[in-house]
C-alpha cells in the first residue's frame, strides 16, 4: 500500500514515493493480519450461513446417467446407402445427436410417457401457492408462469406442456464422452427413482426413435419410388413408340450409305469441273471455225481446222472440183465441233442436275439421322432411368424389413443412494473461502480509506515529523478528574507516556532546553489541554518552577479541570491592572502555577502580536524554568501562529483515529509559513480497545500491561 509522504519543511508538498510504486507485500500482508479477528468473524459468518444453506434451505436432489453409444459402422443387408444412409460418425454427425438428444420432440415424448405433466416438480402450477397468491393472485401467478390466458382450456394445456418440456430440458443434460462415440445422459431430480427412469426412457425413446425414422423414411422413399417408376415407364413407352414410328415412316440409309453419297457428290463435282472445262473449249473452236470460215481463207480454214484431210486439198487444189471438196470438208469439221460443243454442254447439264438431286438427298438424310439418332438418345435414357429406379424400389422394398438404429443402449442409468447436491462439505469449504475473501477485502477497503493516524509510524510517513509522545485515552469521565487521575495512579500506563514526553522534549536539545514550550493542534478537541496540565505536572515533579498559561482566552475552557474560584488572568498583568501574584493560582497538591485568560474586547490575535505580550514573556522567563502555554487549534483562528514567534519549542497534538490527514497538514503547513518551527507531533487519546479491534494489540498490548492502570 502506497501513501504519500509530506515534507513540511518544504512547504507541505508531497515526497515523491518510493521507487517503482510498487504494492509493499509485507505492508499488506501487516494490514491483512492485523484484521484477522474480522477476517475470521466474516468466514464464520459466512460458514455458518453456508451450513444453513445446505442443511437447511438447500433441496437434496439426486443424479444418475444412462449411456448410448453410436454406431458409426452399420453392415445393411442390402445396399441402399443412396437412399437411406447410416451415420459418418464426425465430431458434425455426434454434435448433432446431441441436440437430437435434447430436442423438445424426444423430451416431449418422455413427458408424455411418463406423465411429467402430473408431476409437480417439474410442472409449476402444482406447486402449492402462498397464501399471499391465493384467488386471484394465483391465477395472476400462473398466467405469468405459463404466458397464456387461463380461460382457454387448449391453450392453456399446450403452455403447461411446454413449461413442463422446459424444466425437463433444464434437468437432463447430454454430453459426448472425449474421443469417442459415446453419450452420457445425465438427469438431476428430487427423486433417485425419477431421475433413473427419465435418463433409461429417453435412451430408449432415441433408439427406437430412430428406427421409427428409417422405417418412415423407407415408405416414403418407397412410395416416391413406385410413382416415379410408373411415370418412367409411361415415357419410356412413348418414346420408344415415337422412335418406332419415325423409322417406318422415313426411307433412311445407314450412316455409312450417306458417307458413300458424300463421296459420289465429290466425284461429281470433280468432274462436273472438266465437262465445265471442256464444253468451254468446244465453244471456242466453233466460235473460232465460225469466224475462218468468214474470213473464207482456206489456209487460215486449214490451220484452224487441223483436219489432214483439209491440208491434202489445199495440196492438191489444182483441180476445179477442189474447192468445193475443201467447203464440204470444212463444214463437215465445224459440224463435228458443233456436235462436240452440244454434247458436252448437255453433259455438263446432266452432271449439274445429279449434282443437286444428291445434295438435296444428303441434306434430307442428314436431317432425318439427326432426329432418329435424339429418338434413338432418348429412348435410351429414358430406358436407364427406369432400369436405375426400378432397382432401387426393388432394393427399397426388400430393406423394409431389415432396419436398424444407429445407436444402442450402453448402460442403463442406476438408481443412486446419495444425492448429488447440495455438496455440504464443498459449500462450507467455498463460504469459509468466500467469507475470508469478503472479510480481506473489507479490511484492505477500511485500511485504504482511512484517512486519520493510528499509529506513530503512520504519521511521521505521512508529516515527515518525529513523534515524541503517544498518550493513551485517559480513563477519567470528567475533565475535572484529570489531574485527580495523574495523582492517584502515578504508574499508570497514562503517566508514563506523559513522562516520555517530557524526557523527549527535554532531550530534544541538551545544550538548549526549551523554557517557553507551545501546546496546539489542528482542531478542538483533541486533548492538547489535558496534554499541557499533564506536561505541567510531570515538569513540576523534577523539582522545577513550572507555570501554566491558559492561551485561548476565547473559550477558555482551563477552569473546567480544576475546582477553585475563576480570577483575573494575564490579560490584566500585561496592562498593569494586577500584580502577577494576584492572577496566579496554585493548585492544591500541584507544585506548578496556573495563569487563566481574561475575557477581552481586543481581538486575542491583536493582543499576542503585540511588543506587550512578548515583554510579557520575558519577565516570566526570569521566574520560571518552564512555560507551558496552552493555546488554540491552529486551523481555528491565528492565536497558535502568533504565539509561536515567541516561544522555544511547539508541541503538535494529534487526536488517534480522528484527525484527518489534510487537517494535520494544514495546520503544520501553517505553521511553516510563518516560519514556526515544530518540535514534535503527539498522538494523543489512543484508544487501547481501538487498537485492539484495528489489529494494533501486538504492538501496544506489552506497554500497556506492563503498568498500573
């Protein structure tokens, strides 16, 4: 635990912590076990609530478990895995089963056989009502519980049956054993009876679950199958009839029959080219033996004509016969290359015309292998569907009789002795812990939100001033019995702690001790009165002239310690109205002088920063070997800050465990401002009992029984 430090000495600013800013273990563990009587009160408290818990209030319910395993490899009889598979057995396929295990179908079912409807444990308007929900409360109850409106008697059944489903849900749990195919069925009830027989009817309800479902599965698909197969078999018959009566009525060849037509084609369009070549050469030589024998030159004729016959006559055309034997010739020439031309003009025609006769005929064909080649397609398909269906509906209705469950029933659940909640021994174990744990953590609370000193460690930490004195709680019930207490029990644990602060002021300068000693603190009411009468005292028993001042002359609260008639105070000696003897009062048994405060017009602060009240000082210095002046709380007025100007030594009073920390460092802050120097802090008014209950014992308990008390 980290708290900050303050040096006053340099203007009440916080110390930087210590480095690191780390959580001091010992610090806490301190804290923890100076808290240990809370600590250990809040474990008890919270055992004793736990014992009540599970021996009281807690309802003893009983647990017990039915196991089904899987069978990820199931042999069928006939194959028929296309229509209704077993089980893969991956962590999907046990997933599943285990939210098939906890659907509301199979639960439902098991609330219907075993008629949880009727059972109050698990339906909630069986239950008896408190008076409080009696008429129309109940009613107003149940409608809340179930969400449906009484007055409809379906409605009203269906809701009480799901709230039933739900409570059973809440009471059955499903878990799959690691690395492996294995359920565990786990049900909690108030009876041992009850939970055995829900766990085994749920397991036997999933296997035959499950055959029911393949059993339902197989008629359907065999139902599906029949039609299916009876639709297959009208189209199969249609198509086959459409393919029968396609072929009877088309002349069709085989395909290799038009492969043999493709190539006639060819054939004839090759020589289609040549009569086209040849008819062209034919026109030409007419056109040529036409235009020679216009020109009616007979050897031009006779080289056109390339006829022997024709050359023989120009050879021998002497005669007068001659040329009319040469006109005969040439015309009989051009009438062969006429014919010539005709013949293979109507060749090339005939040609032309088988040409497109076969094409037309190949076209046609084609087309109609096309359409009988898809019938033909078809009607096999159409003939393999069938055959593939036809079979599995024959496969189909052989496996009917041959189904079997995934699952079988491992082990049935047992009916147990003991329940298994509430498990006392782990309550009470977890309620000490988290009554421990609650109890730490109130002390760790309380210790970090303390804001006042306990202890003389705490506040030098915090101020950075050294305590000389620790003074317990006087035990007197009036101030008056103060000073009567100081004398009767001279040993006391009381009178001892006075007499160290005495020696730690004394000590506190052994070449210069204080003669003119301050006592102050930051607010009323923290003793620093006691403190100086007890100072005043133990000062006086060493055999010195010691004189009490009483310097909050606003209150002046000093005369309430002692029984002796109020007088004139120092007040009157400063201004010369008295002499000192006649305001000082000595008490009976007292070896030390007490000068009260006088009540005033001038404002006391006025009065102590006058020259006057340091004169005034002064001459007392010369009759006495200690001063002590009692003044008031710094944080009240300035009375303290101006006193201390004249004064050897300030004694800082602190009351334990009520004092703030701001208002400690207030006060001292003020007091550095002004350049008062503080001797000392004392923590005043402990508390042995406080201590005690703070977890302090240890460190006060051997001082305080040492002395009387």
């Amino acid at each position: 635990m980290t708290r900050h430090l303050y040096d006053i000495s340099k203007g009440a600013q916080p110390v930087a912590p210590p480095a690191d800013d780390e959580i001091d273990l010992g610090a806490l563990f301190g804290t923890l076990w100076r808290g240990k009587l809370w600590i250990t009160l809040c474990g008890l408290i919270a055992l004793v609530a736990g014992g009540y818990y599970a021996y009281g209030l807690a309802t003893p319910v009983y647990t017990t478990t039915a196991s089904v395993a899987l069978e990820s490899r199931q042999e069928q009889i006939v194959d028929i895995e296309s229509v209704m598979s077993g089980l893969s057995g991956d962590q999907v396929t046990i997933n599943t089963e285990v939210e098939v295990l906890r659907s509301r179908r199979l639960i439902g079912k098991v609330v219907d056989d075993l008629n949880l409807v009727a059972d109050p444990e698990f339906n909630a308007t069986l239950r008896e009502v408190p008076l409080l929900s009696l008429g129309s409360i109940s009613d107003a109850v149940r409608e809340n519980i179930l969400g449906q409106t009484l007055s409809d008697d379906l409605r009203s059944d269906q809701a009480i049956r799901d709230a039933v489903i739900n409570a059973a849900l809440e009471q059955i749990t499903v878990s799959n054993v690691r690395q492996s195919y294995v359920f565990n069925i786990s049900v909690v009830t108030e009876d041992p009876a009850k939970s055995a027989l829900i766990a085994n009817r749920l397991a036997e309800l999933y296997v035959e679950d499950q055959i029911v479902l393949k059993f339902e599965k197989t008629a359907e698909a065999t139902a599906w199958l029949t039609e299916r197969v009876a639709e297959l078999q009208i189209e199969l018959e249609t198509t086959e009839s459409e393919l029968k009566a396609f072929s009877s009525n088309t002349d069709l060849i085989s395909p290799e029959g038009l492969v043999a037509l493709n190539r006639q084609l060819k054939d004839l369009r090759d020589r289609q080219t040549d009569t086209v070549e040849a008819a062209a050469a034919n026109r030409a030589r007419v056109e040529e033996l036409n235009d020679a024998l216009a020109s009616n030159d007979r050897a031009r004729m006779a080289e056109v004509a390339n006829d022997p016959a024709l050359d023989r006559l120009i050879a021998t055309g002497a005669t007068a016969a001659a040329p009319q034997q040469f006109q005969a010739r040439f015309a009989d020439v051009i009438a062969r290359a006429t014919l010539e031309r005709d013949r293979s003009e109507a060749q090339q025609q005939a040609i032309a015309l088988t040409i497109s006769e076969i094409s037309e005929s190949i076209e046609t064909q084609s087309d109609e292998l096309v359409a009988l080649q898809q019938l033909q397609r078809e009607a096999e398909a159409s003939r393999l569907i069938y055959e593939f269906f036809l079979s599995r509906l024959k496969e189909t209705s052989v496996q009917q009789g041959l189904q079997q469950a995934e699952s079988r029933i491992l082990s049935y659940a047992v009916v147990p002795n003991e329940p298994s909640a509430p498990r006392t021994g782990i309550i009470l174990a977890l309620s000490l812990i988290v009554g421990g744990l609650g109890g730490s953590g109130l002390v760790l609370l309380r210790e970090f939100a303390q804001n006042t000193f306990r202890t003389a460690e705490d506040m030098e930490a915090q101020t950075g001033f050294p305590v000389v004195g620790q003074i317990p709680l006087v035990p007197a019930r009036s101030r008056k019995k103060v000073l009567q207490y100081l004398q009767d029990k001279p040993n006391s644990a009381v009178a001892e702690a006075f007499r160290n602060l005495r020696t730690s002021l004394l000590l506190a300068n052994l070449d210069k001790h204080p003669k003119i000693i301050m006592s102050t603190s930051s607010v009323p009411g923290e003793g620093k009165t006691t403190q100086s009468l007890a100072l005043a005292v133990n000062l006086a028993r060493l055999g010195k002239k010691v004189l009490l001042i009483e310097g909050d002359i606003r209150r002046r609260v000093m005369n309430t310690y002692f029984d002796v008639p109020e007088k004139q105070g120092f007040l009157s000696v400063m201004l010369g109205e008295i002499p000192l003897e006649a305001a000082l009062t000595q008490l009976p048994g007292m070896n030390f002088d007490v000068l009260f405060g006088d009540k005033s017009q001038t404002n006391a602060a006025d009065i102590f920063s006058s020259d006057s009240f340091g004169a005034f000082l002064d001459t007392l210095r010369e009759r006495y070997d200690y001063i002590i002046i009692d003044t008031p709380p710094v944080l009240a007025v300035a009375d303290a800050r101006i006193i201390g100007r004249w004064v050897d030594t300030t004694v800082y009073t602190v009351q334990w465990d009520k004092t703030s920390y701001r208002q400690v460092i207030e006060g001292l802050k003020s007091f550095d401002q002004v350049n008062v120097k503080v001797a000392g802090l004392v923590l005043s008014q402990i508390s042995p009992r406080g201590m005690k209950r703070y977890g302090y014992a240890d460190s006060y308990g051997s001082y305080q029984t040492y002395y009387d008390t």
